[in-house]
C-alpha cells in the first residue's frame, strides 16, 4: 500500500491543495466560485477538497457513509465546524432531504474520486439534480464537477491499495475477471472490495453518455495524461493528454489517469 493512503491526515492535506491548485481553477475558467456559495461534496472522507472551498468564503456540507472518516473530518476541521462553515452528514445520500439535512440549494456539487465506485452511476447523476440552484435572471443555476480515473488506465483498479506487489503492478485490473479473483486471493487482498470496484467501473464514454442522457451539458472537461494530484503523491508534475489521444474514443481511456468535467442541468444558463 502507498503511505499516503495510512496517513489520512497526509491525505487531507494532499486533497486540500489539490483542490486549491487545480479543481477549483478548474471550475473557475466557467464557473467563478464566490464567497457564500454553497458547496455539498459527495463522498467527502475526510473534508480535504471542502476545505479548498471553505478557503474560498463558501460555505460546505459533507457527506460520507463511512463514519470513521467523517470523525477525522471533525478532527481536522474542528475550527471550521465549530464556526458554522462547515458540517458533515453521515448518510446514503439518497436517504437525504435537501431542507431538513443540507439547509437549501446549491450553488456547487463535488464528486472527487467517487463516481467510480457507485453502483447505479445514472441514477445518482440524476437524483443530483434534486440539490442543485435553479437558473434565475441574471444568475446561473448550479453545477457539477466532477474527477476521476477512467477504468482502463493503468491503476483503475485501484490496485495501488493493495499491501502485496499488486500494488505496483499497471493493468492487472483488467484481466479476465476470474483470473483477477484468483490473482487476489492467492495474494490475500481484500477480493471483495477490489472486485466491487470493477462492477462499477466507468469509462469516459460511458460517463458522458449517462450525464447527456440524465439531462445535462457538459460545460467543461480536461484529460490529464498525468493526474495533478500526482504532484504530492510521487513528485510528478501535472501533464494534460495530447489533442490527438483525447479525441480517440475508447483508446484514451488506457492512457488517460484523470478527467475532470463540469456538467450543468440542459436548461442552466451557466455560460
């Protein structure tokens, strides 16, 4: 396993300037984030991406089901919380009422490494619709940013979690599904885990096929050959892929380690 998946609290830090450095100019090439904006991160852990935003003068909710993660949450942003720019919601989000647990609306919608591991990707896509501000005279309705790692790259298997050599080992994910259990097994991996993640794989055409199909435009998206967050993690500096391998559908998907995208309701005037 890499150490920076054991140190949370290292992994907090990593996922704040991130999300300082890269996600939320990101957004802001079409969408400026303002102080007061409301922001509900989806599958939050521990708060790291939030606080980028809560940095920002937004005020930011979380949620999250594993319950460990949200009392390192309270921990790392005790300050935060305790001043009411920040709280955490320890529930499946399709069990929440947008008035009764969230307050309101919101301007922001966060999903960071997450969709890829929900099993039923177009219906969540869809139900967030639910929480998002309506477009108004002279001001845009909410969006949706959305990163992850295509399937096909070469660690979309989430390998890297693994505490054998599988950890370093590109590509094994895709093998024949009953060679990959048997690979898993003999190495004393959490099979489970591993073998759910391919269930809910998804690839950049897949996903942008479920958002037009849920009623939404894609207002921005970037493909990274080298994904940012590689920066903190192995000293790597951030590479976007190449014009030419980006337009190659299905191909793309085994040399591209991140995408980042914003998507916005058909009928949003976001500009």
């Amino acid at each position: 396993m890499f150490e920076f998946h054991a140190d949370r609290k290292r992994y907090f830090d990593i996922q704040v300037l991130n999300a300082e450095k890269y996600v939320i100019p990101f957004i802001e090439e079409k969408f400026p984030v303002k102080a007061g904006m409301r922001v509900l991160e989806i599958g939050c852990g521990e708060g790291g991406v939030l606080k980028a935003f809560i940095n920002k003068g937004c005020v930011g909710v979380g949620v999250e089901l594993d319950t460990p993660r949200i009392d390192e949450a309270l921990k790392f942003l005790a300050e935060d919380v305790a001043a009411g720019r920040i709280r955490f919601v320890a529930k499946d989000i399709y069990n929440t009422d947008v008035e009764r647990d969230f307050n309101g609306l919101f301007d922001i919608i966060v999903l960071k490494d997450v969709i890829e591991h929900i099993h039923d990707q177009a219906k969540l896509i869809g139900w967030m619709k639910n929480f998002l501000k309506p477009a108004r005279a002279g001001r845009p309705g909410g969006m949706v940013f959305f990163g992850f790692p295509p399937w096909y790259m070469p660690f979309g298997g989430h390998q890297q979690m693994c505490r054998s050599k599988l950890s370093r080992l590109p590509y094994i994910h895709l093998l024949p599904r009953s060679i990959y259990r048997w690979i898993l097994k003999k190495e004393k991996e959490p099979v489970n885990e591993l073998m759910e993640i391919r269930d809910t794989a998804i690839s950049i055409e897949r996903f942008e096929r479920i958002c037009r199909k849920e009623g939404y435009r894609l207002l921005h998206h970037r493909h990274y050959l080298l994904n940012p967050i590689y920066e903190w993690k192995f000293g790597w500096k951030p590479r976007r892929q190449g014009l030419l391998i980006k337009a190659i559908p299905f191909f793309r998907n085994f040399i591209t380690t991140c995408v980042y995208y914003i998507i916005t309701p058909a009928n949003n005037n976001s500009k």
